[in-house]
C-alpha cells in the first residue's frame, strides 16, 4: 500500500521567503489596490492567507473569509468536473456595493479581489490578468 | 499543507474535525469557542442546513500563541457527517495538517464509527496522504450519557485503534469533558510533524 502514497504530501508544508512576499504584496498593491480594488488576498487552497493588501477602510474578518472563499472555489470546481467542464473561467460575486471575484493563480493558489462600483468588472479582469502573471514570476 | 510565513513569522495550520453524522464534531467546536472566546477575535462560521446539520464545515480561527518563536495560528475545521455528503467532505479535506476522529461511544453507532474511520482513510488517499501517518488523534465522544448504552473503551480501541496506536481520549463534547485535552493533543502532534521548518 506503501508506495500509492507520497511521503513528503503527508508531512507537505511550503514556507515563502521576506523576499518573495515583500514581491507579491507589492504586486497587490501596485496592480490592484492602486487600481481602486477595495481588498485583495492571495490565498492556498486549503484555505491558508499567504499576502494580504486593503485600501486601509476594509474591516473584514479575513480568516473566515479565505476559509469559506477556499471552500466555495473547490465546490465550483468539482461542480464544474461534473458537468463536463474542466473548470468555469468566470467566479464573480455581484452585490449592492461590493463584489468578489475569484481567480485561480496556479493549482495551488487562489487571488480573491474585493471591489466596489468604481471598478468595472471588464478593468478589474484585465488587472488581476496581469496581477497573476507577475505573482507567477515570482516562484 | 501548513503555510509558515517567514516576513511575519506567522504558522497557518488546518486541524480537521471528522467522523460520523452526529458525533459531536461541531459541539467540540462550539466548546472550544466558548472556552477560548477572548482568545477568538471572529464569529464561528457554520454552513448548515435549516435542520442544523452541517452541510459544508464548522470553521473556528484559533491564535494558539508563539511556539519555537512563530506564531501559531490553527484552523479548526468540521467536516459534515452525514455519508451523503461525502463530496463536501473530501473538499474540507483538502490541505489538512491534523485530524481529530470523533466517535460516537454509543453502542447503536458502532458500524458508523468505522465506516467513517474507513472514509477517512479513503478522502486521505485521494490527497495522496496514509491515515497512519497524518498527525490524528482519536475521541470517543458522548461518555457522559446515562440512558443509552455505551460501547466499552476497550472495544472502541479495538474497532477504530488496533491498527492506528495514536492518542485516544474519553470524552463528553457537551459537558467538556476532555474537549481540550483532545485539541492540545492534536496541536502538539500537528506542530512536531512541522518541527523541520520551524527550526
């Protein structure tokens, strides 16, 4: 049975240097809180904050947030390989003044973007477009 | 898949809460909250049904203070017990550092206690990880009761830990009883499988 598993998932943990962070923080900040976005996290799939940024007015329980906006990506997904689909390219929350938009970074990361009226979806795609290539350089 | 941030110094760790459907998996949760409310700065998250079932996960942020100079924050996390949402609970699954088994001590739910265990193993494989060597931590819950019948310790260690040998704990999730000795346990064996990159 030994050999269907693979022993460093079992004890798998990833550390992220000062550097790389410092490098993705400012990628958030320049890209997407600089672009009006109200609050920006990247986050693993199991639901673990790796950066975090806000326009310094967001009061968000940010823990429960990235636990539930784990959760919800994985059921769309597994939704998503139901229905036939690989995965559904547009995750995207609309409501009265805020909106949460999902994109997937790579396998194992998630970017959730918190944004208001002053940013149209259309702007707000193109910039986390950009946003993902350069946190993707950063591995 | 514990996230250690070294900028902040911070540990992010998944604990997972899992077994049969009504074993007491989100009363350990809602003791723990009450208990440690001033250390939880957050409202405990429940997905639910309108039958007050859990339906996705229990999740409960818990600062558990600085250990080998970071700061440890672990995720509790319940899984839905019911075998129908076996879907869910493969997603709950995912990332997971630690796992709590509760067990039902009643005699009744015998069969369900290691159908669940067998689950368990089962999601774990789907990640690639061997329930025996995931940090994991039995209870057995519902000690307390006095007019159903109980399934004696030794049978309990006989159906679910003959194989496994990992810590088990008497316990009464509603009374407290052993709730939090349960959760140091699981904590301290979830830390030292990180002891190599906390050096």
């Amino acid at each position: 049975m030994g050999s269907e598993y693979d022993d460093s998932a079992t004890f798998s943990e990833y550390t992220l240097g000062p550097e790389q962070l410092d490098s993705i923080e400012r990628v958030l900040q320049n890209d997407l809180i600089d672009s009006g976005v109200h609050s920006v996290m990247l986050i693993d799939m199991a639901g673990n904050i790796i950066a975090q940024n806000d326009n310094g007015q967001c009061d968000h329980d940010l823990y429960s947030l990235a636990a539930l906006a784990s959760a919800n990506f994985a059921a769309v997904d597994t939704m998503a390989k139901i229905v036939g689909e690989e995965e559904f390219s547009l995750l995207f929350h609309k409501g009265e003044s805020e909106n949460i938009h999902f994109s997937k970074v790579n396998p194992e990361f998630l970017l959730i973007t918190i944004f208001g009226k002053d940013v149209t979806l259309g702007l707000l795609r193109l910039k986390v477009a950009e946003a993902i290539k350069k946190i993707n350089e950063v591995w | 898949m514990a996230f250690v941030n070294m900028k902040t110094k911070e540990v992010q760790a998944k604990i997972v809460f899992y077994g049969p459907g009504r074993g007491g998996k989100t009363t350990n949760l809602e003791y723990i909250y009450k208990k440690f409310r001033e250390r939880i700065p957050t409202e405990m998250v429940s997905i639910k049904t309108h039958g007050d079932r859990t339906l996705f996960f229990d999740f409960l942020p818990f600062d558990i203070g600085k250990i080998m100079g970071y700061d440890v924050k672990v995720q509790l996390y319940t899984v839905p017990g019911q075998v129908k949402y076996d879907a869910t609970r493969k997603l709950v699954l995912k990332g997971v550092d630690g796992v709590v088994f509760v067990a039902d001590s009643q005699v009744e739910q015998r069969k369900k206690n290691v159908l669940s265990l067998k689950n368990l193993q089962e999601n774990l494989a789907t990640y690639k990880k061997s329930i025996f060597k995931v940090p994991l931590v039995l209870q057995y819950n519902k000690r307390d009761l006095t007019d159903m019948p109980l399934l004696p310790v030794e049978v309990m260690e006989k159906d679910l830990n003959s194989q496994l040998k990992v810590p088990s704990f008497e316990a009464s999730a509603v009374t407290g009883q052993n709730v939090v000795p349960t959760l140091k346990k699981i904590i301290s064996a979830t830390m030292a499988s990180l002891q190599n990159v906390l050096k």
